[in-house]
C-alpha cells in the first residue's frame, strides 16, 4: 500500500462545502485499491483570521510543505468587510503557499464536456489548457506608494519577471503541448506595451522553440486573445502567459466551459521540491455559503488533477469519465451540493 499524505486546506465561505464532496470523490475512487490518503486538515482563512488574527503560521507553512500535495478550497471574506481589511488573506496565506511553495505553473484545463451549455452560443470543440505563470510578474508585490492618502498619492505595482521564472514556466508550456494530440503552444503577452517583459519572454520563448520543432507555436497580444477565445475557442490548444493575464483568460475560460463551478486547476511545482496544490478556480462565494448551492464539479475535477499528479492517472481519469457522465445526465434544475456529490460517486466506472 502506497500512502499519501495530503494537507487540506478547506476555507471559506464554500470552500468547505466543495472540498468535502471532493474528498469523498477522492475516498470512492481509491476505495480498495493501493493507495491510502493520510490527511491533515489546516483550518485557515478569513474566520481562522477573524477568530485569531492569524493568516498563515510559519509552523503551520512548515507543516503544509512536509505534504505530498495539497487540496485547497476557496478563502477570503464577503469583499469590502471591514474587519478584513489589513488582514490581505488573498495574499497572505493563497499567493504565500504559491510563492514559497514555488508553484510555478498554474494549470487551468478548459474542457467543454458534452451536455454543457457554455457561455457562447456555438462555441465548437472545446479543449484548451492554460498555463499561468505562478510566482511572478504583477503579482510580485513589488510595489508602494508615496504621499498616500492624499491628492497627489503614487502608487506603483511593478511586474517583476525573471529569466529564469520565465523559461521554466515556457519549458513546462512546451512539454504539455509536446504531451497532446495537437501540438500548438500560443504564447500571450502584450509586447507592443510591455517592451520589456514583452522582449524576454519573446526570446525566451524563441530559444526553447528550437528545442520543440514539433510543436507549433504563435503569439497574441492578451486583447486580442479575448476576442479570439470568445469567437473561436477551438483554435486553442495550449496557452502559456503571465500570472497576471492568466488569471484574467481563465476567468474568461471559465464562462466559455460551462462556468465557474466547473472549472478546476492545479499550482504545480514540476520539480517536486514542494507539495503542488490543487484548487477550484473560484472563490469562497459568500453570496452562496452555507446552503448547499454550490457546485463542487471545480472541486472534483480538481481532486482529479490532483491524481494525476500524483500519478494516478487511471484514477485521475475514473473520476472525469464520472464528472462527464453526470454532466451529461444533469437538468437544469439547481441540485444540492451533496447531491451532486453522491451522483458522481455513483458514476465511477469499475476499476479495469
Ligand atoms: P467567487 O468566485 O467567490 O464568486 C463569484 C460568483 O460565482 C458568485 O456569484 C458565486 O456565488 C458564484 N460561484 C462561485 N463558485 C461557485 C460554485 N462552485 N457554484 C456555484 N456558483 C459559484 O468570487 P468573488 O465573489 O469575487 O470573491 C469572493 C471571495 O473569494 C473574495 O474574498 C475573494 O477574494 C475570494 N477569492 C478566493 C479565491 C481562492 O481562494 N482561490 C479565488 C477567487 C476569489
Ligand atoms: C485565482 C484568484 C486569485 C488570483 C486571487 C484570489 C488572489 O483570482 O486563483 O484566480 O488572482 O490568482
Ligand atoms: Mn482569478
């Protein structure tokens, strides 16, 4: 029996709520089979903060990273409370774990399953992956501000983006498109405004080209890719961009594959230094919290990232053939988070 050890970081608002149903995915699809999760559940977020003024414990970091992966839920408040205010859990404690843990890509599939209806009308075949650079650019913190508070305050926010971040998040981007059918990488940025980080990243991403011959590459300004994600998703295969137009284009993915209670991503640190972490794209949804609302399809497909990391893969897969056929299955009638939850379990197909 191989044990794994995992950490889980539920949250907020509904990220409890989503996780257990994942857990109890996770608990179905390993059920007589080798493998065993030990876990070990961090209560931390906006309540662990409001509760005792704690974010993020260096002891409780520490604790985290001795993990083999991490399945995270949602934090953060009902936005503009107060109480919140300097508290920056966003930061604190989510950026914190990708930053420290060096979770370099941030991988958002964007799958279109069948019976589900996108945001378009005719959207075509869906099937996109977008690699987001994870531990750089504008989210650096490297910023400040001068005279705040009055009429003439500066604020600066400047993109940090190094060589070396740079090409292993584009080295990474080119081994998933060397791993799929269709081979193409699109690489985003916005060079004709951004001539600095815009010209490193375009040689960066020229210079590990040579190394992919197979693998067909392009190049949008991050406008225009909005236009072209709206108008023609299929065209995509694999996009790698800056943390901060990833984040932007995967909210964006998120609507065109059926909306954010779908949509699943992995924080993957490929070296395997630190425990990657696995989380719905969405947030702790206080609007919805607390009333069996949510859809915790984001958090499933997201434990199955996290399998697959792992290298359960065969798992991994058990689990997206049981999302898909319950996608497939599903009304429109709103159905009770745990509803959900029990019609997946019920879906996994028979080990083989
Ligand atoms: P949100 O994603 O929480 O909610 C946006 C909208 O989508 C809401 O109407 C919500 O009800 C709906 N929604 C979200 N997830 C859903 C699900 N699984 N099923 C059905 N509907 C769902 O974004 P927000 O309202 O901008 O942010 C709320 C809080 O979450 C903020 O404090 C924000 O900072 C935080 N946040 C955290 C993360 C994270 O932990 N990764 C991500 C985004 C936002
Ligand atoms: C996401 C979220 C986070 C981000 C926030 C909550 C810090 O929007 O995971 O997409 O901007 O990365
Ligand atoms: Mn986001």
């Amino acid at each position: 029996t191989r044990t794994i050890k995992l950490a889980v970081i539920p949250g907020d608002g509904i990220g409890p709520e989503v996780i257990e149903q994942a857990n109890r995915v996770l608990d179905a699809v390993l059920a007589g089979g080798e493998v065993e999760l030990a876990r070990t559940e961090f209560t931390l977020g906006a309540d662990r903060f409001l509760a005792t003024g704690e974010t993020l414990p260096p002891a409780e970091q520490q604790a985290i990273a001795e993990h083999d992966a991490i399945l995270f839920g949602a934090v953060g408040g009902v936005p503009g409370d107060a109480r919140l205010k300097h508290a920056n859990i966003e930061r604190g404690l989510l950026l914190k774990l990708r930053f420290d843990f060096e979770h370099y890509a941030n991988v958002r599939p964007c799958t279109l399953f069948p019976g589900v209806e996108s945001a378009l009308r005719d959207p075509g075949a869906v099937d996109f992956l977008v690699v987001r650079e994870g531990t750089e650019g504008p989210y650096a913190g490297n910023g400040g501000t001068l005279r705040g508070g009055t009429p003439n305050e500066v604020a600066t926010e400047v993109s940090v983006n190094t060589a070396f971040g740079v090409e292993r998040v584009v080295r990474y981007a080119f081994e998933a498109a060397k791993a799929r059918p269709r081979k193409k990488l699109t690489w985003v940025h916005k060079t004709n405004v951004l001539v600095y980080a815009g010209s490193m990243w375009q040689r960066i991403v020229g210079a590990v080209s040579s190394e992919y011959p197979e693998i067909a590459v392009d190049y949008m300004h991050v406008d225009a890719a909005t236009i072209h994600m709206v108008q023609d998703p299929s065209r995509f295969d694999v996009i790698v961009t800056d943390n901060l137009f990833g984040d932007i284009l995967t909210d964006v993915a998120g609507a065109i594959g059926g909306g954010i209670g779908l949509a699943a991503s992995g924080n993957i640190n490929p070296d395997g230094t630190f425990p990657s972490m696995f989380e719905p794209v969405h947030g702790s949804a206080p609007d919805i919290a607390g009333q069996q609302k949510a859809d915790p399809t984001a958090a499933i497909l997201s434990a199955a990232l996290l399998l697959d990391h792992l290298g359960l893969t065969t798992e991994g897969d058990r689990v997206r053939d049981a999302v898909r056929s319950d996608l497939a299955a599903r009304g429109s009638a709103p159905r009770p988070t745990m509803a959900i939850g029990d019609a997946v379990i019920a879906a996994i197909p028979a080990r083989v």
